[in-house]
C-alpha cells in the first residue's frame, strides 16, 4: 500500500521521496542561493499558463502582483493568460524578466467546460509556439495567490503538487474516477498520491505529453457521455499513475486559505483564495 506507507509518515510529516526516487520538494530539503546558481547558468524560461474565463477575471490582479513578488524572481518568464475578457486583464507592473501575453477565448455556460478545456488550450498553445519560446512551464490556477518563494527548486522533468486535502490520507480516501467506464478510472488498490489539477510542470515537451494524452482521454469519456468526477484532474491523476512525475511539490505549493496549517508544513508558498463558488461560476 504505497499510498499509506510513503504518505505522510506516521508523525505527520511527508517522506522526502516518492517511491520511485522522485524528490519531493518542501522546505528544508532545497538551498535556494544554490539551486538559483545552478539554473542562472542555464538562461532558461518558464511559460506560465492562467486561465480567467468569467467572473476568474477578477482573481488576476492579487495573483499577478504577488507572483512578481515571489514566483521565479530573477529568472524569464512568459505568463500567458487565456480568457474571454481581454479589457478586464489588469495593468500589473512587471518585472524586466517576465512578459505576459493576452490570448482571448471563447467561454462556456458550465465551469466544468471551462476547468477540462485547458488541456486541449494547453496542446495547442504549446504546438503552436511553446516549443520554441519557452524550456518550462506551468499551468496554475488563477484562484490563488503566491505568499512566499515558487522558483527552480520546482523545476524537473515533470513535476505534479500534492493535493492539500488528501496528502494527508490514505489512498482508499483519494477522489480518482472509480467508475471503470471512464479512461481516468482508477481501481482502490492503485495509486501513489492525489495530485491537485492546480498545478502541473514540466519540460515543455513532457507537458505536451500530458496534455495531448489528457485531451484524447477527455475526448473519449465525451464521446461517451461520461465526466470524470474531477474532471481534467482525474485524468491528470490517471496519467501520473502510468507517467510517474520526476519531482513532486509538497502542499507548501499548493495550500488552501480555508484550511488550518499543520505544523509539519512549515511554509505556504502558494494559495487557493476563499471564493464563493455560488457566486463566481457560471452553473451550480
Ligand atoms: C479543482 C482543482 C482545479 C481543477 C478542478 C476540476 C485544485 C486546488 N483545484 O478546483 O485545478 O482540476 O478541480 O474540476 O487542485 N476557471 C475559470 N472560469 C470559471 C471556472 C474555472 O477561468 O468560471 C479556471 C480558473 O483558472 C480556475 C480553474 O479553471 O482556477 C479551475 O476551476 P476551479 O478553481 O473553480 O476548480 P476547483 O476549485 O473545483
């Protein structure tokens, strides 16, 4: 039972390797004066992806303006920002190394829609320009904010971040797809972790894998009428099982402001604001 053996150790802190030997990166476990070192040398971006379709417009400002305080400072990055209201992307000021280009898509009346629609945006965005422009990337949640330091202690291969919720639990609790009909199913006697759709990194050709293998596994699902319980992430989770990420990010990158810090997560780096779901998406 991997699950529980490797996640969390029974003192409640989370065990520095995967069971495959990828590194799982938490405070404590990183130099970040000599990791940034290494990767200066290297003269690397990192394309970041955020998607604000509908009332999500309004979460760019708080995660624009912090992530120029604490997301690869020092280092190039291209944020793309996918949304269908162009005007409402804010004036943020940022820094000479990061760059942020508007891409204006098409909404969807359901925010299931929404949320699964960017691996097929992911696909192409990286097909069309990403293999060229950028060495890294990642796609984050925009309902977030950054409270401390997000930089290349993060970078690998490919890279997917510990669910807040569940890394704390036993595998028979994790919310895969149990319905064998659909392609993200996932039987209880499998499974490492559960990874949070919030977040997913890598080389930029690795991502493409993911998101191309993710897209066709929606399109069938859709084709037959099916929707993962957790949509996009459930696929994610499934692809993880088969394409095990070379580095995991503890839940210091990726925390959620309703919940109560432990004292084994010594740091938040990353956030999911408070919203009111009622509110801000289109359907219940
Ligand atoms: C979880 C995941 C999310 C996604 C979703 C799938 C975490 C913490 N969150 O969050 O990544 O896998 O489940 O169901 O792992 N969006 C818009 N406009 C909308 C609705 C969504 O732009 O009207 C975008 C936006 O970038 C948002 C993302 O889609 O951050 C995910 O939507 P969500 O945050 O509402 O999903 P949630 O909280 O259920």
């Amino acid at each position: 039972m991997l699950g529980s053996k490797f996640s969390p150790l029974p003192d409640g802190k989370i065990f520095p390797f995967a069971p495959w030997l990828a590194p799982v990166v938490q405070e404590g476990t990183f130099d970040p004066i000599l990791t940034d070192s290494i990767f200066k040398q290297q003269n690397i971006t990192i394309a970041t992806t955020v998607f604000a379709l509908g009332k999500y417009t309004r979460f760019l400002k708080d995660f624009l303006e912090s992530a120029e305080h604490n997301y690869f400072v020092g280092f190039r990055v291209h944020y793309y920002v996918f949304t269908d209201q162009p005007e409402q992307v804010p004036a943020v000021k940022l820094s000479e190394e990061h760059h942020l280009t508007v891409l204006t898509v098409p909404s969807s009346n359901r925010w299931q829609q929404i949320s699964l629609s960017r691996m097929a945006r992911l696909e192409k965005l990286i097909e069309s320009r990403l293999l060229n422009e950028a060495d890294y990337i990642f796609s984050l949640d925009v309902d977030s904010k950054f409270y401390g330091r997000w930089g290349v202690e993060t970078l690998s291969r490919l890279v997917g971040v510990m669910h807040p919720w569940f890394y704390d639990k036993p595998r028979e609790l994790f919310t895969y797809e149990r319905r064998p009909e659909s392609q993200a199913f996932i039987p209880y006697a499998e499974g490492d972790y559960y990874y949070g759709g919030a977040v997913i990194g890598g080389l930029v050709k690795d991502v493409y894998q993911l998101a191309k293998t993710c897209r066709e596994q929606l399109d069938i699902d859709a084709s037959k009428s099916i929707e993962a319980a957790w949509q996009e992430e459930s696929h994610l989770n499934k692809y993880f099982l088969y394409n095990k990420p070379s580095k995991l990010l503890s839940p210091e990158y990726l925390w959620d402001d309703t919940k109560y810090k432990p004292e084994e997560i010594k740091i938040i780096r990353f956030s999911q604001v408070i919203k009111n779901y009622n509110e801000i998406r289109p359907n219940p």
